[in-house]
C-alpha cells in the first residue's frame, strides 16, 4: 500500500536527471514492487510442494507448512535481534567497568532502556522461539512436535478448484482427509466445529472454534464477498463437516467441560487432543452438534402442525 505513495515522492527528483533519471526511476519501481510480491510468490510456490506425487512423512509436510510464511526464518531473526540487545548490554557494562568509556548519563539510559527491553521481550520470544509448528495453530500449543508429525502421516493433500478468478489466482486451498490448509495455516476437520469470519479491504480473517472450546486463527489475503463468499464459506461448512447452525456464542468453557468427559481417564489437554485425533470422532461430533443445536422454531412446529390438519 505504502509503495505507490513513495514512488510519487520520488518520481519528481528523478525526473529533473532527464532520461537517465527516468531509467534509474523505472529500475527502482520495478524492484521495489518485485520485493512486495516475492513473499507471496514464495508462499504458493512452498505451498505447492505438498501436492509432490512422491509420498512425504508427515515431518516432512509440516515443515513445508512451517515455512510458507518462514517462521524458521524469522525465530532466528527474532533471537538473533534479542541476543544483539543482550551483548550490547553486556558490552557496554564490559567497557565502561574496564574504564575503556566513561559512563555518562546518555550511555547510561540508553544501556538501561535496552537491558528493560531484553528483559522484558524475554518471556515472548522465547514462546515464540520454543513453540513447534507455528503454521498449525492451537495444536501446536498442546501437542509436541513429535506429535504433529504422526498426525500428517499418510495424508496425501489436493488443491480446492474455485470459480471465481480472483480465488483462482489468489486463493490456494488444499485439503486431506483430516485437514484443511488455509492462508499457510494448518486446520483440523475432527476439531473444527464453527467458523466466524471478518471481511476487510484487502483480507479475510477466519477464526475456527474446535471442540475443546480453543479458536485457530487464519488470513487469506483476499477480499471474500459476493459470490467469492459463497464459494468459500462452501469450503469452510467442508471443514466444520455440518451445514446447519449451533447456538455457541461464549460457549468456549462449556466445550471445553464437554471436550474432557469424554476422556476420563486423560489426565491432560494433550493426552487428551491426541487420544481424540487417533480415533474416529463421528459419534462425538454428533453429539455436540445435539447439544448445541438451537431448539426447533415452534411457529415452525405450528405451521407443520396445521398443514397436517
């Protein structure tokens, strides 16, 4: 968004060197311009390696997906960043205890300012860092890496086909049996339940409720609206495996009570997300899609009762 305005900026400077000027300003455009879209161009290209013919393990497929939007890459940018506070803090106590620089109070504040920030964005980034597969949101908080990994095991994923031109170019979908892969994230059909979206400008933001009462977050970098929202809410009722509606506005507690019955002798969130995901889950889907249903309209019941009559 930010591009065109600062290509305005400059295109009256380059245009005072003439010819030479307007060269150096069209090199300059089509660079900058070409290193806005690379990162999207990367991610769909990354995003297409899972549709190989050759059989992948599922550590392998994860860390595809774990590097569509380059989380690898940025953990170590974010350590190394964090780590550079650390040794300026370090250094500049080293110097000025060794006498090499004097301490004076700008040296000061400006070494106590970055010792607060290291201290304080500790906590963060070493979640960030220690969190396995970002790409595959809620589960990764549960479950060890170890564990995704057997998950996508023997899951062979294939693109969604759209009508709409604008998805077809922008919009990549693909799914497996017992997932769905949406802008880089990773979702679990057996734990998908409900799905609310919010519409913006440029993007979609998806928030998918699992059975254990926890949201995963996605961004699909696309306007959806008009017939682009029927397709798509199409694949999302796909995902959550039910067309009707469920009563479940802050209902997030009461999933998560429900989510453990099932699982007595489960002791925790993990052993109890893994147990759900080895299995076959109809029956309990079932049963939460009984027991949060909205209760049959009685005009409805009514109406149906007359018409018998």
């Amino acid at each position: 968004m930010i591009l065109p305005i600062i290509l305005l900026l400059l295109l009256e400077s380059y245009l005072d060197i003439g010819w030479i000027g307007i060269a150096l300003y069209a090199g300059i455009a089509v660079f900058l311009f070409g290193v806005a879209w690379t990162p999207q161009l990367l991610n769909q290209w990354i995003a297409r390696r899972l549709l190989r013919d050759e059989p992948m393990s599922g550590k392998q497929q994860v860390q595809i997906i774990e590097w569509i939007h380059f989380h690898p890459l940025k953990k170590l940018l974010i350590f190394g960043l964090w780590g550079f506070g650390v040794v300026l803090v370090l250094r500049g106590i080293w110097v000025t205890a060794t006498g090499k620089i004097e301490m004076d109070g700008e040296l000061f504040l400006f070494l106590l300012g970055t010792a607060v920030l290291v201290v304080a964005l500790f906590q963060k980034m070493r979640r960030y860092i220690c969190a396995p597969y970002r790409n595959i949101p809620v589960l990764n908080q549960i479950l060890s890496k170890n564990q995704l990994e057997l998950l996508l095991d023997g899951e062979h994923f294939e693109p969604i086909e759209f009508e709409d031109e604008g998805m077809k170019k922008y919009l990549e979908i693909y799914q497996s049996q017992n997932w769905m892969l949406i802008g880089g994230k990773l979702l679990s059909k057996k734990l998908a339940l409900w799905f609310t979206m919010n519409r913006f400008r440029n993007h979609t933001s998806l928030k998918v409720l699992y059975l254990n009462g926890m949201t995963a977050k996605a961004t699909v970098d696309l306007d959806i609206r008009g017939d682009r929202y029927k397709e798509f809410t199409a694949v999302l009722k796909e995902l959550i495996g039910y067309e009707g509606t469920l009563k479940l506005y802050e209902k997030e507690e009461q999933l998560a009570q429900k989510f453990a019955s099932f699982f007595p002798e489960q002791t925790s969130e993990q052993d109890r997300v893994a147990a759900f995901l080895s299995q076959d889950v109809t029956l309990i889907r079932q049963d939460y899609i009984q027991t949060f249903s909205p209760p049959p309209d009685s005009r409805k019941k009514k109406r149906s009762r007359r018409e018998r009559e």
